[in-house]
C-alpha cells in the first residue's frame, strides 16, 4: 500500500566528503524507502568531493549559495514529498525514523524533533544531551534534527535567510509559538567534532553567550560576528 505522506530528506552540505557518504549510507538503513521520497543535498559551493560522494550514495544534489537557511530553503523549494526532515550532514537517524515522524503526524503533530546524543562519552556533553528530552524551545537545536509539514513550513515562510548562525533556533522558536512541536522518543546521534577541535568549555561557553545575546536582542549579523570571532577563529 502506498503511503499517505511522504517525506522529502533536506541535507545542506559544504565540504563535507568525509562525513556525507556515512550518514546517506546509515540513512538509507535506518528507513523505508517506499516512505521517503527523495533525499536532497543541498551544496552551499564545496571545494572537494561532496557532490559526488553524495550523488554516489543515493541522493539527489541541488546548489545554493552558502548559508544553511539558504541552502535548506532552496531544497525546500525543491521538495516534493508532504514532509520536510531537515537533517545536518554529520548526524544520524534512529531506526525508523521516517515511520515515527510520520506516526506523530498522524496523531496531529505538525512539527517536532528527535532527541539527541553525541558521538562521545564525554559526561558534560552526555548532560546537555540528555536535556534535549525537555520540550522547550530553549533545549532546541539544529543538530536535533527537524521535521516539518509542508504546509506549515511555507506558511511560516521557512528560515529566516538574515540569519547565518542560529537559523534554526530562530525558526524553531516561530515553530513552538504556531503548532503542537513533538519530542520524538529516539535520538538521532551526531558529532562532537566541533567540541573536540575547538576544545568542549569554550564551544559550549560560547554557544551560551550567543543564546543570551539572542534574548537581549540582539540581530543575526552581531550574532555571527561573535560566532566567527570566538569560536570559528
């Protein structure tokens, strides 16, 4: 039987050869094709391989210029599955991920996310993992992962392209404000590389910093003027 709703899998990658062709493969295992309509890798301009390690691993490459709200965006736009998963190109899906998207779908979740873990036993990074179980925006992120029907994402205009850091937060938080948002019970498990190259206290430090600037106020460009000078530097 063919299913009610089907879902598009939106993967925005820059650079990401070494990482793209594990996740597609582990993707492709974890779920029922009949239940997926397409997976789009969506290229922000990569240099190296990614194009075609992911077009050898299954999916479907659309280019965009460089932002990840661009880049989801733009695949969004290109979709055509009922269902939008954004999914970041170093994070894995729990088994069946696409059969408990859809079944929280059917039971009137328009929006939601899997839980999270990292790939590391690091116990701070096990903590703030664990808190993504809590279903308040504050615990929300893009490595979560995101599900989203169709419908709701153009009516709530998608990500906010102003934003070049921190656009899924901000859409999250629209997205708690205008629909029932589902914490699914699995987790999807993504990478600490960033934490292990840039050292865990001050990613984690900074990330908070940039939290509290967002509350007071402050606008997407000051936002990622802070990201690139203490953690991208």
């Amino acid at each position: 039987m063919k299913p009610n709703k089907t879902i598009s899998i939106i993967i925005p990658v820059l650079n990401e050869e070494h990482f793209i062709g594990k996740v597609l493969d582990h993707l492709w295992n974890t779920c029922n094709p009949e239940l997926i309509k397409e997976v789009i890798c969506v290229d922000g301009g990569s240099r190296d391989q990614t194009v075609s390690v992911a077009q050898n691993h299954g999916a479907t490459v659309i280019h965009s210029p460089r932002g990840r709200a661009k880049q989801m965006n733009r695949g969004a736009r290109n979709a055509e599955g009922e269902v939008l998963y954004f999914l970041h190109a170093d994070t894995f899906t729990p088994i069946g991920f696409d059969k408990i998207i859809l079944e929280a779908i059917d039971q009137g979740f328009e929006t939601g996310c899997f839980r999270m873990r990292f790939d590391t036993k690091n116990p701070f990074l096990h903590l703030f993992a664990y808190m993504s179980k809590i279903n308040h925006r504050l615990c929300r992120g893009g490595d979560q992962s995101l599900f989203v029907e169709r419908q709701v994402f153009e009516k709530t205009r998608g990500f906010n392209e102003s934003y070049l850091i921190y656009e899924d937060t901000e859409f999250i938080t629209r997205l708690y404000h205008q629909t029932r948002f589902k914490i699914l019970p699995n987790a999807v498990i993504t990478s600490a590389r960033k934490y292990r190259e840039k050292g865990w206290i001050k990613v984690q430090f900074h990330f908070g910093m940039i939290h509290l600037k967002n509350y007071l106020g402050a606008q997407p460009d000051e936002l990622y003027r802070y990201y690139k000078k203490y953690i991208l530097a």
